[in-house]
C-alpha cells in the first residue's frame, strides 16, 4: 500500500485547510482532517527545505493575509502568525530562495515579499509591498510569482502583461521590465522550461510559448513561438470556457518526457455533466521535431490572429510548436487548480484536481507515458478546494 498525504486549501469562512490520504493501491482518497485557518486560504505553498512549514494566503477583502503554518506528523495544519499583504484578495503565495514569501494581491496593483526568519521559517521578519507602474484606473491584477534566473515573473491578469521582478542592491524588489502579451488575452499562470515561457491566458483561453530574453533587453515583446486554444471540442451552447492552472511534469525516470497539463474552467451557464476538462500539451522544439505528423501546419491553424502572432509565424514553425495530446473529461466542475505528486516518493504519477463548484476532488494517475489520463479516487465530502500541496 503506497499513501500520499495531501493539504488542499480553498473558500470556506471560517476558513480551513482539509486534509486527504490517496491509498494508490486500494484507489481511495479519504478526508482525514480540516484545521482552522484564516477565512478562505486559497492558495498554499510548502517551504522547499522546511517541508514542515506551509504557507497559506487568505484571499479576503478589503485586506488579506499571509500565514505561515506547521505541518504536523498527522498531516493536519497549526497556524503559527498571520502578517498583512496590504492588499485586496491575495490569491497566491510563494517562496523565494532570497528568502521571502510573495502574497500576489488580485485586487489591487500590488504585491507583499515578506521576509522570513532564516532560524526560523515560520516567523516572518517584516515585508516589502511593491506596487506596479500602472496608470491610475488602469486594470491591474497580478496573479502569481515565478522564481526564474534571479527574476521573479508575474503574470498580471488584468493588465495583460508579465512583470519582471529582481532585488536590488539595497535588498528591495523593484520591476525592472515587463512582457507585454495580447490585449485582452488575461494571462493568469505561468510556468517556464528550458528558457521557454509558457503562459495559460484566462481570457482567451490559450497557451502560449516565448523565448525569454536576457539582459539588457527586459521590457520588449518575446516574438511567440506557438499560441494554441486549449478549449475542449464539441463544448454545449452556453458555456463558457477561462483558462486556469498551468503545470509542467518534471523529467523522471518513468516520465522522461516533460508535458503540460492546463484546465479549463467553465464560467458559462450551461453546466457540462462531464465536467471540466484537463488538456495534455506536449512541446516540440525545433522545425524539424516540429514538423512530424504535421504538427507546424496545426499549430499555425490554432494560431490566433493577433498583430504579433502575423508577426512572428516565422518564428514559430523555426522554433518549435504545441501539440495537444488529450481533452480528459473531469466531472469537476470549475477546476481552479492542480498539482503533480512528487518525483522523489513516485507521486508523480498521480495529478489532483478539485472543484471550485461541484464535483470535489479528484485522483487522475498519468497513463501512457503521462499522455493521458485515467480516474483513480474522487471525495466528495467539501467543495472548493482550490489548491493543493503533496507532503
């Protein structure tokens, strides 16, 4: 028998973070526990060292929070101190190996770094709020961190732009550029390989790949090298399908291949029964790996027309291109997040999902090289559950 232990956090006032044992032998996912948090923490992140230590936003308004928590050997949760993001709704948080935990402020133009203690990971230090170059009234709404090469990127879902972020000589963030993507298109998460920026855009409901540029070049528009629907086929009249979670497996032994997995969320009235769905993406690099089974001449059909799309066509047959593996239907209803299980216990193998409606949380084990998708475990006792953490 192979248990995972897994931390879900998600709304609920007062809040909470459940609990979940997935047996992988028996297929089964069991609620163990749900400990008392701040009101809807729905975004928690584990210390990379400390795996002792979670971290959890409370996505409230007009003002929300950033805990920091204890993991206990039961697997149920202890907040130890709560510090203001000075901001509206946070909706995510993560660490930095310079030692501070971001609270991205959806709200409002701003983001809290708050420093941790070395000694001590659960207590924070104090904290840095940095607000965004935008005009007055200007739609702002940062979404996320990623740690990359010195640079923390934020992905700006209303501003339609990816901040650059470093700290500087004298210890403070400070945006030193920006990545501006399509008007409108709503870039909500990222994730980056291989010095490729993959973005997932809620808005438009697509995928996109660029080449990050390097000093001194920050504030530029990266030519696209592929820009993808990730909106599942045959959808009913009436739905409504935004973009929300982003993941790339790592390189393993049994999945040597990295693939990226996106959800789609529907907002529209009509409900499918068959739930959201999971799309696989596979990216090949270069215009020959490109070209087999006609993948260029694909990707260039699911192109969007956007001004810097015509621009850079080229740019994306020489420089590679996505390819959809699979749509697997969920029974989730508005799957807002996911997480791959860890390489180092063989959870990779398995990826969560849950519900932000109806549906629950659900086990899907990655058959086929990770290429598919097959349901293992579903618990249906709470709903919203919005993001999750192997532990």
């Amino acid at each position: 028998m192979v248990n995972f232990t897994i931390l879900a956090g998600g709304f609920a006032v007062p809040g909470f973070i459940a609990t979940y044992n997935f047996d992988s032998e028996a297929s089964t996912l069991s609620l163990l526990d749900q400990s008392a948090t701040g009101n809807s923490p729905s975004w928690i992140a584990q210390h990379p060292q400390n795996r002792s230590v979670l971290y959890a936003v409370n996505e409230v308004s007009p003002v929300g929070d950033l805990q920091s928590l204890v993991i206990n050997t039961n697997g149920s949760v202890s907040v130890v101190e709560t510090i203001s993001t000075e901001g509206n709704g946070p909706t995510f948080t993560g660490p930095l190996s310079t030692g501070e935990i971001t609270g991205l402020n959806f709200g409002s133009p701003n983001a809290s770094f708050a420093a941790i203690d070395p000694a001590d990971p659960t207590h924070f230090t104090g904290s840095q709020v940095l607000s965004f170059p935008v005009p007055e009234g200007a739609k702002s709404n940062p979404h996320m961190s990623l740690e990359f090469n010195g640079e923390v990127f934020i992905p700006d879902l209303g501003g339609d732009k990816i901040w650059r972020v470093v700290k500087d000589e004298n210890g403070n963030f400070t945006v030193h550029g920006q990545i501006d993507q399509d008007a409108g298109s709503g870039p909500r998460h990222i994730a980056i390989q291989d010095d490729i920026l993959f973005t997932l855009h809620e808005t438009t409901s697509t995928l996109t790949a660029q080449r990050i540029s390097a000093a001194p070049d920050f504030n530029t528009t990266l030519p696209l090298i592929a820009n993808v629907s990730i909106v599942p086929p045959n959808q009913l009249n009436g739905t409504k399908f935004a973009g929300a979670e982003l993941l790339i497996s790592q390189v393993s032994e049994k999945f040597p291949n990295p693939l990226i997995y996106v959800s789609n969320r529907n907002i529209g009235e009509t409900i499918d029964p068959n739930g959201d769905t999971i799309a696989i993406f596979e990216f090949t690099n270069g215009t020959a790996a490109a070209s087999t089974n006609g993948t260029v001449a694909a990707t260039k059909r699911m192109h969007r027309r956007s001004k810097w799309a015509r621009q850079t066509d080229a740019g994306a047959e020489a420089d590679g291109a996505l390819t959809l593996l699979a749509q697997i239907p969920t029974g989730l209803q508005q799957i807002r997040s996911m997480a791959l299980g860890r390489v180092d216990d063989g959870g990779d193998e398995f990826i969560i999902a849950g519900a932000n409606t109806a549906g629950g949380v659900a086990v899907f084990q990655r058959v086929d090289g990770g290429r598919n998708l097959t349901l293992v475990a579903k618990n249906e006792e709470i709903a919203n559950r919005t993001s999750f953490v192997f532990i």
